[in-house]
C-alpha cells in the first residue's frame, strides 16, 4: 500500500483538538486511510463503520458505546483516536458529533469520514462552527506513485523554485504516470492492472454513486438522465462548458442540467474551474471547464491527459490548503480574443503559477509567456506527456515532462 500524502496532514498534532473530517471521492482510499493509522497506533478496535447494523444498534442502546474501548485500549500518555466511517447515514449525526465532541475533546481526537454529505453541510452552515477541520483524499496522484516529496512543508517556496527543483530533478516516473493515464487514480483498479476489471469497476462506480448516493443526497427525480449528462462530457472536457448545448442534447430545460452538474460535483464525479478575472463578477458570469475525477472515460489521448493533469493540480492545490500552507485556488486564463492557458494557481488571489498542458513536445505559443508577464511575471511551465523533455527557454519560462515534475512537488 503506497503512503499517501494526507496521511501526514491530517493527523498531524498542529491541528490541535479539532475533529478531522476526510471527504472525498467514493473509493479514493479514505477507509484504508484511517485504519491505517489506527493500526500504526495500536487502536485498530477504534474504528467504526456505521454502515453495519452491529454498530448502529449498539449505538441506540448507547450512544456513548465507544468509551469503554477507548478507554481499554492503551495508556493514557495521550489523546486517542476515534474514527467514525460514514456517520452521516446516521439521522442527525451532526447533533451526535457535536456531543460527543464536548464531551470528550479532552481525550479523543474523533476522525470522520465520507464522501459528499461532509462537503455538503460545511458550504451550507453547521453547528459544528469551530469543532473541526475539513480534509481532502482524491484518487492517488503521481507524487504518492512515486514517494517524492516531503508531504510536510511549514512553508512553501516560490513558485519559480518549485519548478526549478523539478526541473533539476534525475529520476522521471514516466512508467507511474501510464499506469495512472491508462487505469485512473482510484487505488483499486490502479494497483490491479487489469484491463477487464477496471473495465467493470468503471460502470459499477457510476452506477452505486447514481443509484445510491445521489438518490439519497438530491430530489433529483430522473437519475437516469445524470447518466446520461456524464455520457455527454468527455468530449467537452477541456473547452469552456457550454450548459445551452447540454440542453439542446439531454432535452431537458437549463435549471435541470445546472442541477444535474452539481450534483455530479457534489458527488466528486466531476469538478470545475472557473476563469479568472481580475474583477470577481466577471469571472461569475463565464463558462467554466469541467473534469472528470476517472478520466478514463475519455477515449481522446490528449484529452485525457489534459483531465490527468487537472485532477493532479486539483490534488496538490487541495493538499496545500488542507495543510495549511495558504490559500490557493484553481483557475484559467481566457483572453477576450479566445487565446487560453489551461491552469493559473492563484494564492493569496494572486497569480502564482501558470501552466499548458501537451501531449507531446511542441513550441511554446507566445501568447502564453505574455501572459505570464501581465499576470505579474509569474513562470509559465509547459507540461507534457512526453519523457525526457526538460527545457528552459527563459528565465522564467519552463518546458518539462510531467513524470519529471509532479512526484517532486511539495
């Protein structure tokens, strides 16, 4: 089993008492995650999942049925660890955390996990307000692939410096990275390798998250068609969506397609970014490019490879604000003469790093380095698919493969 890179995040003691809460995608390894550190810890009987009637019974009798556990599974030289998997089938399992929380704060450090509910109610308001703090695990990324990285930073370096230690960088892991553009990043199918399984892993995914999670989590009447609307992406990926041609295909009105890509985001089937804009209404009001969270399902190779490289920078962006190591955000830049860079990381609101994504080794546009420099000279980097490719036509301007660059990010 590969380390992943959270694993030294969110447990880490700097967080202090709050609860830890994981999200993310369905089968991303959240799980094996926290058994893993309750092993590590000696606690493995700390671990419950709410999904098996045993506990949900012993629950009703007790709410407090844990503590005797706790309580018996080793010194007191330290705060234990309690990890609830997914609590949130439980009705008004926020009031219960939120008790269990003030209760015992000064004991245990609870770890909760799920996919969309734990999203969902921190962007509409909880009672939980000051009790936790929210936590990513994607699929598995290059970097964890590859065990680079130091996963830790308490401060991160320019943007200028992170490429150049990438760029500087012997060993590439184009190998890792063909595994993950071929079987995707979800721990299962990626360390199988098999071509007939994860052909049938991919449809039942789907399927479980449609006819399981987003029927209990949406008033979403006709399921079928968000299958139908995820059929209909792949060959939009990349482009600025239009939500006007989802209708014209699925023959639905536009609210129903808007509601169907939420609830396909709040379910980490897919993500978006938005375009950025140095006035916030203006980013609002343009199209924003969709991605898969399994970019498998797109057949077109530069495609597909372009939606890897977006669940990658999605990935690291996500860690380093989990860490704590500043504010960053996702975009792209689209010039009102249609010219387009694929990603701009912004931190702090400002522009940070801008990047193009390749299929293979091509001249860098000019238009991107312009770019750069009236976006306030950040480095532009070209990445791309092909190995071997480590370039640097400016100072501040790189051309690099992806197996040389993302298994050495902070």
């Amino acid at each position: 089993m590969k380390q992943r890179a959270l694993s030294h995040i969110c447990f880490s003691e700097k967080f202090g008492r709050q609860m830890r809460l994981i999200a993310g995608p369905r089968q991303s390894g959240k799980t094996s995650l926290a058994k893993i550190f309750l092993k590590k810890h000696h606690a493995d009987q700390l671990y419950y999942n709410w999904d098996q009637r045993i506990i949900r019974d012993t629950y009703y009798k007790n709410p407090y049925f844990f503590q005797s556990d706790v309580f018996n599974s080793r010194r007191r030289d330290s705060k234990y660890w309690v990890c609830f998997d997914e609590l949130h089938k439980l009705p008004k399992w926020k009031n219960y955390l939120k008790d269990v929380f003030d209760r015992f704060e000064s004991d245990i450090t609870f770890v909760v996990t799920g996919s969309a509910k734990l999203d969902i109610f921190r962007k509409s308001g909880d009672s939980l307000a000051g009790r936790y703090f929210l936590f990513h695990l994607f699929p598995m990324s290059l970097q964890e692939l590859a065990q680079k990285g130091a996963f830790t930073w308490k401060k991160i370096p320019s943007a200028k410096s992170i490429i150049t230690a990438c760029f500087d960088s012997e060993k590439r892991y184009q190998k890792e990275l063909d595994s993950l553009i071929k079987y995707s990043g979800f721990p299962e199918p990626l360390t199988k390798q098999s071509s007939v399984f994860h052909t049938r892993w991919k449809r039942d995914y789907i399927d479980r998250i449609i006819r399981e999670d987003l029927r209990d989590l949406t008033k979403i009447a006709s399921l079928d068609n968000i299958a139908k609307c995820l059929l209909l992406l792949p060959e939009r990926i990349g482009s600025p969506l239009s939500v006007n041609s989802l209708v014209r295909d699925i023959e639905v009105n536009y609210q129903s397609v808007k509601n169907y890509l939420s609830a396909m985001e709040m379910s980490y089937l897919i993500f978006r970014i938005s375009p950025y804009a140095s006035h916030i209404a203006r980013s609002i009001k343009k199209e924003q490019k969709c991605y898969l969270m399994d970019w498998t399902r797109i057949t077109n190779p530069g495609i597909r490879f372009e939606n890897v490289m977006a669940v990658q920078i999605w990935t690291w962006v996500h860690r380093l604000n989990d860490a704590g190591l500043g504010d960053f955000e996702l975009k792209y830049v689209r010039t009102r003469e249609g010219k387009e860079t694929d990603f701009l990381i912004l931190k702090e609101s400002k522009p940070w790093m801008l990047i193009e994504i390749k299929l293979s080794r091509t001249h860098i546009d000019t238009h991107h380095t312009k770019m750069a420099a009236q976006l306030g000279d950040v480095p532009f980097i070209q990445l791309v698919h092909e190995d071997g490719i480590a370039e640097k036509p400016t100072p501040n301007t790189f051309h690099l493969s992806a197996s040389r660059f993302f298994p050495y990010l902070p």
